[in-house]
C-alpha cells in the first residue's frame, strides 16, 4: 500500500512543480500553500526542489489547492 500513497505524493509534487513552472509569483504563492498545508514555506521549497516528497496527507492538501487555483 506505501507504493500507492508514494505514487500518488509524487504525482503531487510533479503537479506541483509545473504549476510553479507557470505561476512565478513564487513568495505570495509559497506562503498561500504553506499556510494552506500548515506546514513552513522551507517544506514547501523542499517539494519544489525534489528534496522530500509529501506525506499522503499533504499531497490531497496541494492537490486541492492546485485544484483551486484552476478556477
């Protein structure tokens, strides 16, 4: 079962990154989701890098918030 929960977190950073590949207001956008997933924005910077993947939890938060950001 981790296979999926891990698949599914790196979808979301993926997702994650190209939405920051289009959206380059990187502060206001980096707090906003920080804010959104209580957790620091240095978390955050940590997804965009590829440094960590989010936890399954944190990847539905960022799935939302993109989601969100669509409208």
């Amino acid at each position: 079962m981790a296979g999926i929960h891990d698949q599914s977190a790196g979808e979301a950073a993926e997702r994650l990154i190209a939405f920051w590949k289009i959206h380059r207001r990187f502060d206001a956008n980096i707090r906003a989701l920080a804010e959104y997933a209580h957790v620091s924005p240095d978390t955050v910077y940590r997804w965009l890098n590829r440094k960590a993947v989010p936890k399954p939890a944190k990847a539905r938060l960022i799935e939302s918030w993109l989601d969100a950001r669509k409208s």
